[in-house]
C-alpha cells in the first residue's frame, strides 16, 4: 500500500503531547519532526511559533566580488574530506541532499522531501525536480544511488562508511523512479536526514566523476569552480541557471565572485586583512577563532557573529597501541586535566568544561553526568598499578595551527607532571597533522559541531560489518555494550527514553573509553560590515549562495 505523502508520522503526535505537557521544549519538537518529514515551516506552525521573514526584495543588491581568508587544501574525493574548509569552498558547487541550519533543524535542499515508515527502517527519498549539473547534465535518483555507493565503498574510505553503513547496505538503496528512492535500513535510524549534510556527503555526477573533483568539478550548486591551486587560492564564477530563486525572483546567487584567499594559519594577517578591507571575512573551519574574537570583538568595522556548539578538542588514546591499551593509565592522564584552568588559558573561557564522552550539554539527548576532577595523586597510583612506579614517558601530537591545541597541551604537560608523566609534544603544521591522525598513539584533535551525540558516537567510535574500526575511529576503541546501546539509542524515537540510554552511553565512555575532552568551544563568524545575509553556523558552515553585499 503506497503511502500517503501528507500523512503525519505518528511519533510527531506523540511530541506534540510532550510539548504540550511541558516534557519537550519547542526547539525539540521542531527538530524531531522535521527529521521525521514534516516541514520546518508546518512544525514551527503546530509549536505555535511563527516563522521569520527572508530578506526583502529591495534591500538586495546583485553582483560583486566577495574575498574570504581561507586555507586551500589538497582535495581530490568530496567523500574523504576530513575538514570543514575545503567544504566552505566546494559546497558552493556540489551540493547536499538536505541543510542543517544554524538551529540545527534539517531541511530538504537536493530532496523535496522525504518520508519515514513508523518502525524507523524504510525511508523515501524524493528527489528535488527541474535541477542540472553545471555541465548540463539532469541531476537524477541515478546520481543519489551513485553517491550513496561511494560513501558505502571500504575502498574509498569515507566517514559516510561509519556514519550510516551500520544501518545502510548497497543492496537497501532502490530506485524507485527517476525522483525517488527508497532506503531499506537493517535498523531503526531517525538521524538520517542529519546523516546526509554530514559535510564530506556532497552529491556527485555519476556520468563524470571519477573520483578527483577538481578535475571534473560538476556539482548542482549555484556557482562553477573556475582555479583552484592548493596553497593559494580558490574562484568561484556565478552560473546562470541555479534552480533556486532570490527573493528578488531570479536564480540564485547574488555575488558574481567568490575567492578564497590561502592566507596560512597566523591569525595576525587575516587580522590585519579583514580591518583594511582586503578580505570580507575571516573563515576559521577547524582553526580556533579565539584570537580573531579577541582582537576584533569591539571592532565598529566588522560584524562578529557569536555561536555555541558542540565542537571539543579531542585527547585521544590508541587502544591498540601500548601504554594506552590499558585503562588504567588511559584514566590516569584523563585525571591531570585541569578543565577550568585549560578552558581559561586555551579559550579565554570561551566555551564549557567537557566530561571526557563526547556528547555536549548543547546535545538534545545529553544526560548530566559528573565532571571528574583534576587528581595527579590518583593519577599517580594508577600509573603504578599499571606496572611504571617511575612514570611514563609519551609522545603527544599537535597541530601548531590550532592555539588552543598547543596551549592544552602545554597546560596538560604542566599538570601531570606530579602524577609521572612526562609528555613530549611534537607539534607539526596542521596539513601534516591531518596526514596521520588517525594513525598518532596519542594526539588532540579538533571534532566539528554534529547536532545530534548519535552522530559522532556512530562516527568515531564504532566498528563496521567485519568488526573493524570505522575510518574515523581513531582512537580504535570498540566497546560491545557501548555499540549495543547505540545501535538501541539510533533507532529510540522518544527523547526522554534515548536520553535516559545516553546516559548509560556517557558513563561508558567516561569511565573505560578512550578520550579525554576538557573543553568544548563558542565560534565566531566574522565579516566586513559589507557583507550580508551570512548567518554564525554552530559548524561554521558558509552559505554564501543567498549572501550579498551592501554598496
């Protein structure tokens, strides 16, 4: 029996009860039941809530050349990303089948939309009509179906692999016309429209990708990639025939140019740059912002735009590799972390302490759990019990780019050098820390906003069908409980129930796992007074399709 596209999921009910009951808040609600097929705009209807107004007509203006501080990375695959910034560029080219934004409420971009059986396992994707590839070529079910295959391919070795393979087999994907296909889920999964704005998710052109983009950079997205050379700079040109509309009724974008321009990782030139008005705005992706917040924060001649996230500094300890193999001494370092004083002297306390899981207070499922405190002595015994009475001697990787990493790491050599830990940090560029991090014994490494704790636990702490780590599983750490509570957790509809499993989730991962976080961070965006309709993004997405600038 077919179903009908109007019908309302019925677990979108059952949080109307709650949200009426005062047991869910209204952002809840609307996030929950967007994911589940029902519009933003008719959620936002039925919390009672009204929806903002676009930009007004007049009040844009087309054309112009906007200029962004950007680092320009080597890429080839979309789906091997490991970084937001080469996305802020190509996501203007490719696109994504759905949009999570600033609120962290998903919404259909590629799809029109899509629809989600009772039980969680089958969803209808409806692909989004009247859309072409920037070479011509009609965008189709065909070029879902040939991404989906992508992301699930072992050899390709894409995050996607751990994101959605373990509820999501090759042989679940039907085409079921030319705009619409259908996924067959092994389980239940309510993330997966959150799943496909995972930013290494672009849409690909099955006709002529053959795996390196900037060779055959054939994307829906409203602009066309005219240069692109690693290390200097990024030009984007406007196309003329975006199948989305300006408020002003004509195709999208307004800005003629977009440029990204590689300034390096020292903040004093973008500084320096965007007072002077050489460049618009200063695009961060996974550089901490602190320092550009500092200086610029009272600034009358730009615009910083504030947002909390879920984004942490991850410490984290190979589990295959001796001496963090053992608990013990993973414990151990977790107790040298002073979390107040590194959130003070890392961020300017610009953010909360973290609780060494990865799930943010900002997460809807995040149960309150303990902060553990800082124990050198206990730290100290542990290290004994694991066979070093004289303390240890480790090795700790740090991309010098990132201020805050060093700084975390200066403070933790610092602190635990009571408990008998002597800590080496080698620090190395940031291009050459993404080379090998999954690969470091023992590093910290920056972890972007994920809206909801599912999707990083899924991304970086599972194992795939054959048992091994997912590829973004850097710390290797398996944990059978903790995988089944998840498994149980992705497919749990009502929030109160899969905050009550996180909370067996979090205490796993405290006690026995394998990263320490002390801190999770607020971001900045930050623009020239020129620049509008660009919104702070708690992942520090750029959007600049519906952005323009002011005369």
């Amino acid at each position: 029996m077919k179903k009908d596209p109007a019908a309302i999921h019925p677990a979108i009910l059952e949080y109307k009860r709650n949200l009426d009951k005062g047991k869910m808040s209204r952002r809840d609600f609307i996030r929950y039941s967007s994911l589940l097929g029902m519009s933003a705009f008719a959620a936002s209807q039925m919390a009672g809530m009204g929806w903002p107004l676009g930009a007004m007509a007049q009040s844009i203006k087309r054309g112009g050349t906007l200029k962004v501080a950007a680092p320009v990375h080597k890429v080839t695959h979309p789906a091997q990303f490991s970084w937001i910034v080469p996305t802020n560029q190509l996501r203007h080219v490719a696109e994504y089948l759905t949009y999570t934004d600033e609120n962290n409420i998903t919404h259909p971009y590629l799809l029109e939309n899509w629809q989600a059986s009772e039980d969680l396992k089958t969803w209808t994707l409806n692909v989004r009509k009247g859309v072409k590839f920037n070479n011509g070529d009609n965008f189709t079910a065909d070029d879902v179906i040939f991404t989906f295959n992508q992301w699930l391919n072992k050899d390709v070795g894409s995050s996607m692999l751990g994101m959605i393979g373990g509820y999501l087999d090759p042989t679940g994907i039907e085409k079921v016309s030319d705009h619409q296909v259908q996924l067959h889920l092994k389980t239940a999964e309510i993330g997966v429209p959150e799943h496909l704005f995972h930013y290494p998710a672009m849409v690909l052109n099955s006709r002529t990708f053959e795996g390196d983009f900037i060779k055959a950079p054939h994307g829906t997205g409203p602009y066309v990639l005219e240069s692109y050379r690693e290390g200097e700079r990024c030009v984007l040109k406007r196309r003329n025939d975006y199948w989305e509309k300006g408020a002003d009724g004509s195709p999208l974008p307004y800005i003629d140019t977009l440029e990204f321009i590689d300034m390096g990782t020292e903040m004093p030139p973008m500084i320096a740059a965007i007072q002077a008005g050489e460049v618009d705005l200063l695009d961060f992706g996974d550089i901490g912002s602190t320092e550009a917040y500092q200086a610029l924060k009272d600034d009358k001649r730009v615009n910083v735009l504030p947002v909390a996230t879920n984004q942490t500094r991850v410490l984290r300890m190979r589990v295959d590799m001796k001496p963090w193999s053992d608990n013990r001494v993973r414990t151990a370092l977790k107790l040298c972390q002073h979390r107040e004083k590194i959130l003070s002297l890392a961020y300017f306390g610009e953010g909360m302490v973290g609780q060494d899981m990865h799930v943010s207070p900002k997460h809807p499922e995040f149960c309150p759990i303990d902060t553990p405190k800082y124990d050198p002595e206990k730290a100290r015994q542990l290290l004994a019990e694991a066979g070093y009475p004289n303390g240890l001697d480790v090795n700790l990787a740090a991309g010098s780019g990132w201020k805050e990493i060093v700084r975390y790491a200066e403070i933790l050599k610092q602190d635990a050098a009571p408990a008998g830990f002597r800590i080496n940090i080698q620090t190395m560029p940031n291009s050459q820390y993404w080379e090998k991090w999954t690969e470091v014994d023992l590093g910290i490494t920056t972890w972007a906003h994920r809206p909801l704790g599912t999707m990083v636990l899924n991304l970086a702490y599972t194992a795939d069908d054959a048992g091994k780590p997912v590829p973004w599983n850097e710390s290797r750490w398996i944990d059978p409980e903790f995988s089944t509570l998840l498994k149980e957790a992705n497919g749990t509809l009502d929030l109160e129930k899969r905050r009550q499993i996180f909370c067996k989730l979090e205490k796993i991962q405290q006690d026995r796992g394998s990263i320490a976080n002390a801190f999770w961070i607020n971001v900045w965006t930050i623009t020239t007074k020129r620049v509008q309709g660009v919104k702070a993004h708690p992942s520090l997405y750029l959007k600049l399709g519906s952005a323009w600038l002011s005369a």
